[in-house]
C-alpha cells in the first residue's frame, strides 16, 4: 500500500502578505487562514460571516498592530483581505 501526502498551498497574496509582516484577515476556508495564528499576525473569520468582518475591521481600527510586533514587518497598520 502506498501512502500519498498531500500539501495544501498557501495562496501567493496570503503568503506574500504574511512576509511582508502584514496583518491579515482570512475567512476560515479550507487551509486559506491555516498560516494566520488569530490575534498575532492576522484574524481568522468564519465563511461570510460580514457582522465578524465588520467587528474585526472596527478592532483593527481601534488597535493597530504595534510596529515591530510582526516578524519583517514593513508596513504597519496595513491590511489585506484575503
């Protein structure tokens, strides 16, 4: 019997976006958000959940992440929605 791994991609912007040390906000779909540790370099969002995405985008607002919290970051306070 032979065993296949298989090895789910990061999408090119996710992954781009995280080493460039920026905040990141994903919907939890498949492994899109698996890179994503919530709350420290980004935030996980259930499937169309728009009331989350609201709340998260108001936190992001009001707390922006701290320069040098991110690894590499180079741009703080950016954001990309995956």
């Amino acid at each position: 019997m032979r065993s296949c791994k298989t090895r789910q991609r990061v999408s090119s912007p996710l992954a781009s976006a995280l080493s460039a040390g920026l905040w990141v906000i994903a919907s939890e779909i498949g492994a899109l958000a698996d890179p994503i540790d919530d709350g420290v370099n980004g935030h996980r969002l259930p499937p169309g959940d728009s009331v989350a995405l609201a709340k998260t985008l108001e936190w992001l607002c009001d707390n922006p992440p701290i320069p040098g919290a991110l690894k590499d970051q180079r741009d703080v306070g950016s954001v990309v929605i995956s």
